[in-house]
C-alpha cells in the first residue's frame, strides 16, 4: 500500500490537476451528448437533440435545437421527442413521443403546436438488433406509413398471475417474454388521420421505405416456414391502394434496412449470402446491394470493397449511395455509384455517425480521443468538413483527456492485429502505472478512436487501458471476422495475450504486476475465459457475461448465434461447446472477480453469472455479485450506471492497484 501512495503521489505531482479537470462519475453527469440530427430538405435547417443525464430523477431527457446553418443561430423547440422526420417539402415534420406519431407545420423558421396523429402500438417480440420499426412519410405528403404491432394479435397479459402458456421458440424479448403480437405496416391519411393494414396476414411486416410516386412501400418480411429458426428477412412490396404484395427476393442470406432511389428505378439495401445468420453479431459481412425495380437485377455495389457495409442512403438526385462501414479502429462514411469504386467521405482517424444525405451537403456527428460528439457539415465529396455545434465545449474545457495511440503486432499464427492504449498523457517513461485490459464485445464489435468515457474515467485514476481488436472484429475484413469460428477463446485469446505482452515490451511504464482485465458480453465472456487460462491479471471484472456455452444455447434470445458461430445444435457439438465455456474450466481460477449482471438480461440470462459465481465462491475465489433489477443487457439507469461504474473501480482498486497480498488458492 506504501508503494500504491508514492506512485499516487507522483501522479498528481506530475499532472498537477484539481479534481475538476479529470473526467469523473460527477462530472459524467454534466456532459451533453448529440445526437439525431434531421437536415432539413433545403439544407438549410438542422434540428438536433442534445442529451442531459438528470440522475436524481434517473432519467435521460432530450432537448431538441432548431439550427439555421448560415446563420449558426440556434433556438430550442422540443422536448423528450424521438425520431423526428421532415416531410419531403419541409413544410412539416412527425415525431413520436408517449406512444404515438405527432405532427407540427414548420413555417418562417417556427414550428407550430404539435398535434397528435395515430397511436402507434408496441410489441415485446424480438425481431432482431437491425430490424427498424420505423416510420416515413410519402413523398407527396400525404401519408405517413409506420411499422406498429398488431393489438388485436398475441396474448393477453393483463393478469400477471395468469400461466404463461409457451409453444414457439422466440418466447422471450430482450428483458422478458414475447406477447407474440404481429408487427404490421400501417398507412395513415395526414388529413384525414384514417388507418389502413397494408400487411395483414401471419407474418411480421418491418424497415419499410417508400417508393418516389408515393404508391408503393417496401418492407422486410421473413415469411419462411418457421421465422423463428432463422433470419432470412427478404424484401417485398405493396401497393398502398390494392393492397397487392409482392416479393422481390428470394435469397439464403438476409437483407436489412432498404431504401428506395429517389428515381424510382432502384432499391439498395445491405445484405449477407450465407445460409446461416444470426439476429445478434452476425460474423458475416453485409454488403451493399441496389435490386432494380423494372427487371429484378441485382447489383453487388460493394463487392471488392471487404468490410461491413451498412445504412446505405440515396443522394436526393445524382444516383450515389452514401454508407457506413469500420476501417481500422475508425468509422467512416462512404460512396459508391454502380460499377464505380468506394469511395471515403469523412475524416480518416475518428468515428463518423448519424449521415444525413442533402442535397448539396453532408451532416454527421463525429468523435475522436478528447473530443466527445459535434455534428460536422461538408461538401458531398467530404470536403470543407466545418464543425457546426460546440454543445460540449463548455463540459471539455480544461479537462485533462488520455492520449490515445494504436500498434501493430503479429500473432502466433502470422496474423497482423491492431491494438490501443490510453495513458495519462504527461506519464514518464520511469513510472509504473497499472493497466485495464479491456476486452470488447460482439464477439464481432471493434475497438477504437472514439471519445470513450469509461476510458476517460480509468485514466484519470491513473491506470493505463489497452484495448485490442482481436480475431472476429469488424474492420479488418471477412477473413479476420471469421477468426472466431467454432473458437471463441482460441486465436482471439491468443491475439488478446500476445497484444498485452507488446503493450507492455513498447510501454515500459505499464506496470505488469498490477494489471486488471474487464469486458462485456461477448467481452465478459472472453474476461471469464482469460480468468480460466492465465493468473497475470489481479483482478478481473465481468459485465453481462457467459460462461457456459451450452446453457447459454437454452436460456438465450440467440439460439442462432451459437449455431452460427459452432456450426450446428449443441448436441451435435457438446464437446466443443463445453471445452470453450469457461464454466469447464474454473478450477484453474486464482483472479479475483466480480461479476455484474441486469437482472432481465435476456441476451444473456443472469443465470450464466450465476453459475460462474457460485463456482467462483466454492473454490473459495474472492468474488462478488451484483444484480441490477429492471435491467436487461448492460445497465442503462443513470443511477445504476454510476453505482456499476463504481463497483468496478472499488474493486480494480483492491485487487488492481492495491498491496494487501490476498490470500489464493494455488492452481491446479
């Protein structure tokens, strides 16, 4: 503990800060995030959120600014609204708020009262994370199509001590059970306010988009023989006034978020080809594909272009798609025209978001290391990118930010793999600093140059964090992504190790005798895992984790994602399941961990903490468990958020940084 102080002692000397310049829980609660921007269709207005934690009330609120571009003035007009959408003149604008789409007239700069339109009905059933239950008027104005469940189908729950009677596969929802309600699109008549089912049947109707004459929508529909045992979403059509439905493919793979082309001629949309997919992290890219509407062609736009590609948006006239997709640690936008090359639009190191496609200009919100989300504005091309708010200038003013760099290592096998480290900047070389491993999830997510504000937070206490995206990260392209399969705890463990162990040879004041290690989902699992495979780490903290493979199979919404990423049913494969669950190996545990865990997870059932708990406890492990009610996969309540925030740098503060020699048992 003596040795702990003096280290302290140099930090603070070294750094010469108050309290108010580091990023802490405290100063978390003041920190503005943008977000949501809507570019008016004469580029002209910008309307935007900006999101303020109220933690004594434990709620998130929203409020939204009306931005005039050329003039930069901006005017505050709405309040805890989501996803407003300008009709296509500009003359008016929907928005959802207490469970029904609203209308206001937009005139000389000022929106008008807010009216409300239609109900718009809600279903617990889970359709899958890219599903959009989304909304958007016709381009001539006078309807606005909405994907909303069905109330008349489904279960009724009114009576919360009546049996739950189960007979499909997709019974539960993320944080409970399905109601089994139908999600169907719906057309209402502005001025009329009269709704129509424009998909009756059996079938789930969803991510719709309307074709330019204003007398078609597409949407996404799986109507195989049992929707539950795959995800093989293809697209269709219907005609508003008939009522005629269409299928326009027919494919193994799925498709998702379809847009159609302002000329008509065209509908894109990314898509994958194999026959397995998962509604969770899929390992396979998506590409982005355009399907002509006249004689069914199917175009590959991105088919040397070996990322995940994603949100693809028409420009309003010129022909280009717009698209998101990650490259190294960074997220950016991109353009393509058919049988053109991928073009990149926004900056080169840095996380882009949120695109809104104008006629000749570009909005987008975009984050790097030290610099927490502005929106920007560019040229089409990305050129003349100029910041547009300064919503967190006031909050980023003399805080002290970690200095982020990335490296480059080989892996056992040859493989190149990219890791990052934040560190305080003015640390010296002749210092030793402890170290946060963090490990991300997915297991397909990516680490990178982002404003991260649990990094910020360890930083600021002193530790050093590397983050690495290991083998089945997006970014790298197909080949890397797939570095997962049938192995979670194989190369990926590998390449997490071997990227610490050049961490620590190009960093020599990461202090390998204080090291901790932490991860979430898939990244909680791979920290339970390490746990299991090496006692180099002094502490370890575990968020939303599994730890056995085959009862995370039985209990999971994600059936799918083992049998695509295992190929098969765990029965077929239980030997290979079982010998990567780290519940097969907590013998070999001397880590102190604690494990953090949502009560109504369903993604991954609170039962896998459980089970790796108690094993935890019985081999005499110091260990800890804390349950959050009304929590489903990772902690979302403000109040919550801090006291889980908390409990991990309590306990990277004993078994981390902390002197105390706990007694362990040897391992065996």
């Amino acid at each position: 503990m003596k040795s702990f102080l003096a280290l302290a002692t140099i930090y603070i000397l070294s750094f010469a800060v108050s309290a108010q310049d580091l990023v802490t829980l405290e100063s978390l609660r003041s920190l503005p995030t943008v977000s949501s921007p809507r570019l008016s269709p004469d580029d002209q207005s910008l309307l935007y959120a900006v999101n303020l934690t109220d933690i004594k009330n434990n709620t998130i609120n929203s409020q939204w600014f009306l931005l005039d571009i050329k003039s930069g003035t901006r005017q505050k007009v709405f309040d805890n609204i989501s996803d407003p959408q300008w009709s296509a003149d500009g003359m008016r604008m929907a928005f959802k708020k207490a469970g029904a789409l609203h209308i206001v007239d937009f005139r000389d700069g000022e929106f008008s009262t807010p009216s409300k339109l239609v109900e718009v009905s809600q279903t617990r059933h889970f359709l899958g994370h890219p599903t959009k239950k989304n909304y958007a008027w016709s381009p001539d104005g006078k309807y606005i199509a909405y994907v909303a469940a069905d109330p008349s189908t489904g279960d009724d729950r009114s009576d919360p001590n009546a049996p739950v009677e189960i007979d499909r596969t997709m019974y539960k929802t993320r944080t409970g059970f399905s109601d089994n309600k139908i999600t169907r699109i719906y057309l209402v008549d502005v001025a009329s306010g009269s709704v129509k089912n424009l998909t009756p049947g059996g079938y789930d109707s969803h991510s719709l988009t309307w074709s330019p004459n204003s007398k078609t929508v597409a949407f996404l529909s799986n109507r195989s023989d049992n929707p539950d045992h795959n995800y093989n979403n293809d697209l269709w059509t219907v005609d508003i006034n008939s009522g005629s439905i269409r299928q326009l493919t027919e494919t193994v793979g799925t498709e998702h978020d379809p847009n159609w082309s302002p000329d008509g001629k065209w509908i894109s949309y990314p898509a994958t080809i194999r026959p397995v997919n998962t509604k969770d992290s899929p390992p396979e890219n998506t590409f982005i594909y355009a399907l002509s509407t006249t004689n069914g062609e199917r175009i590959n736009l991105t088919v040397d272009f070996d990322r995940r590609s994603s949100s693809p948006r028409w420009h309003p006239s010129n022909g280009t798609i717009y698209f998101s997709a990650r490259n190294h640690g960074n997220s950016h936008y991109y353009n393509v025209k058919p049988g053109q090359e991928v073009v990149r639009v926004t900056p080169e190191m840095g996380m882009s978001r949120s695109l809104q496609v104008g006629k000749k200009k570009l909005v987008y919100i975009y984050m790097a290391p030290g610099q927490p989300g502005e929106l920007y504005i560019s040229d089409l091309d990305g050129s003349d990118a100029k910041q547009i708010t300064s919503e967190t200038a006031a909050w980023s003013e003399n805080k002290v930010f970690s200095k982020v760099e990335d490296y480059w290592f080989k892996s056992h096998d040859g493989t190149m793999v990219q890791g990052f480290i934040a560190y305080p900047p003015n640390v010296q070389s002749t210092n030793k600093i402890p170290v946060i491993h963090r490990i991300h999830g997915g297991p397909h997510g990516m680490y990178g140059r982002s404003f991260d504000t649990f990094t910020e937070m360890l930083v600021a206490q002193g530790y050093a964090v590397v983050f690495i995206n290991p083998r089945g990260s997006t970014g790298y392209g197909q080949k890397f992504a797939d570095g997962t399969y049938q192995a979670w705890g194989g190369g990926d463990y590998k390449d997490l190790m071997l990227g610490m162990d050049e961490a620590l040879e190009k960093y020599p004041f990461l202090d390998e005798d204080k090291m901790g290690v932490t991860g979430g989902s898939y990244g909680g699992f791979m920290t339970n895992w390490v746990v299991t495979q090496t006692d180099r780490y002094k502490g370890a903290a575990t968020s939303a984790s599994v730890s056995n493979l085959i009862s995370f199979y039985g209990t999971s919404l994600y059936q799918l994602l083992i049998e695509t990423e295992f190929n098969g049913l765990p029965w077929d494969n239980y030997g290979l399941l079982w010998h990567f669950s780290p519940m097969a190996h907590i013998k070999n545990v001397t880590t102190p961990t604690l494990l953090v865990h949502g009560e109504l997870d369903m993604d991954v059932p609170i039962t896998q903490a459980e089970e790796f708990y108690i094993g935890l406890k019985k081999r005499g492990i110091p260990a800890r468990f804390v349950r959050y009610p009304n929590e489903g996969h990772g902690v979302r309540q403000p109040q919550h958020r801090e006291h889980y925030y908390q409990e991990i740098f309590n306990w990277f503060e004993k078994y981390v940084k902390g002197d105390e020699g706990v007694s362990l048992p040897e391992r065996r």
